[in-house]
C-alpha cells in the first residue's frame, strides 16, 4: 500500500490507496470534492456511489473520497473493487479509529476540489440534493462559504427525531447560530474555509457556528432525508446527548473567546 501526502497536507493516520496500482495515478484537478466518512457500512457503499455518480455525471468535474474508520468489515474490499471501474474513486483509511470528525476532515484534507461536499455513508442523504446546493451556492455571496442540509421530513425511528430536536433547540439557543438542523451529514463548504476552523473531536456538528465564528455566512437549504436500507447506527441517544452537551460547553467558551479584526495592506 502506497503512502503519499495529499495537497501537501499532512493526513493524520491515513493511508491514500490507489489499487491495482504499484504508484499514484495523477488525476485531474476537480472543481468539487464528494467525501463520504464510513464506519462498517459494506452494504451501503454500492448504491450510494453509483447514485453519486448518476447525480454528477456531465454537470462538474468531480472526484469521490471514501474515508474508512478502520472498518471491521470488508467495506475496503469493496471500495477497491469499485476503483477499477470508477478513476474518480480514491479510499482512505485511518490507521486506528479516529471518529467520525476526523474521518471528514483527512478527507477534507485530501481533497483536490476547491469545495467539498459531505455525505453521511449510511445512505439516508440523498445524492440527488448535492445539484441543489452547488445551485444555491451559485446564487449566494461570496461571503457564504457553508450550505448545510435540513431535514425538513426526518426518516429516523421517534427516539432519535424527539434527541435530535431537543439538541437542535438547546444547540440554537446557546449558540445563536439560526441553523435548524446540525446533524444532517449532507453540506456544502469552501475547503480552505473548512480547514481553517479549529480542530476537535465532533466538530463536524458544529459546522455553522464555527464558520459563522470566522466570520463566515451560512444557509440551510432543506434536502430529501431517506430511510437506512442497511447496516445499524452508530450512535446511541444517551451517548450523543452526554457527549454533545460537553462540547456545547466548549463551542460556547471558543465563540466568547473569538475576535475578528479587518487588515489592510499597504
């Protein structure tokens, strides 16, 4: 397995994968990044590239990074399959389990595309929205470096829906950051705007209020939400609510802490 460096960017624990390959292959530069974090989600992975594909095809230059959280399952195997036929396709993996934030950001890292957007792997985001938010981005300033989904219609079991309100409301009321919906795996950013954010562990919830820190315009645009076909969740309602309530905490104390100041050169 070939180690590179991507845009010079260091990627932490991450080894870039091109297979069937004794080297690098040099692509060409694309306009947009599709970066897909997955955590043992085999299953999900064919029809969710194949519709990534149907959804871009003749409208951007594109390439697909699939990020692998150390699956325990042979979702790498899969990925590799997929890359003979797809030379847009490239498969990371992480060293060690790093979580899903880190997953997103090594993508970001490697990405090639000035804009990156992001999609859950389980296949619940819909592919379909990403035209919509490269349109609505088009129609944005150029100040407005974050486009994030909003489930309008949430296709989760009622425990998950009622957690997700009751994070979403305690969420926009500490932070002020007029976004209904964080948690929605599909959005749309500027790369270096991204990489420029402060770093931490599910950061990746916390996307608006961290661009809107650097002074940055966010929208939500609202998108399709679909039912999970395979595979299980992740994440359990108590965990996430203990977890999230911390980095409330955290996000609170980085906003306060913030400054922004205009430079002029001479």
């Amino acid at each position: 397995m070939l180690k590179i460096q991507a845009n010079e960017a260091r990627l932490d624990g991450v080894e870039v994968e091109y297979a069937g390959e004794g080297r690098a292959r040099p692509l060409p530069t694309p306009r947009l990044s599709v970066v897909v974090p997955v955590f043992n989600e085999r299953d999900n992975i064919l029809p969710l590239v194949r519709e990534i594909v149907a959804g871009l095809a003749d409208r951007t230059d594109y390439e697909i990074i699939y990020v692998d959280d150390q699956s325990s399952d042979d979702g790498v195997q899969v990925l590799q399959s997929l890359k003979q036929e797809l030379p847009r396709l490239r498969v990371l993996q992480h060293a060690s389990r790093s979580g899903q934030s880190t997953a997103i950001r090594n993508g970001v890292k490697a990405a090639r595309g000035d804009w990156v957007v992001t999609l859950d792997g389980d296949g619940q985001n819909d592919p379909a929205d990403i035209n919509k938010l490269l349109a609505a981005r088009d129609h944005a300033g150029e100040d407005t470096k974050l486009l994030a989904g909003w489930r309008v219609t949430r296709r989760d079991n009622a425990g998950k829906r009622w957690a997700s309100r009751l994070a979403n409301g305690i969420r926009s009321r500490l932070l002020r950051d007029s976004t209904p919906d964080t948690g929605c795996g599909i959005k749309l950013f500027e790369r270096q705007a991204f990489l420029d954010l402060p770093y931490f562990d599910h950061m990746h919830r916390f996307l608006p209020a961290l661009m809107q820190r650097a002074g940055w315009k966010t929208v939500s645009i609202p998108v399709n939400h679909r039912c999970r076909n395979a595979g299980v969740s992740k994440y359990d309602n108590l965990g996430r609510a203990l977890v999230g309530l911390r980095d409330l905490r955290g996000m609170a104390w980085l906003i306060s802490r913030s400054k922004l100041t205009a430079v002029r050169e001479y």
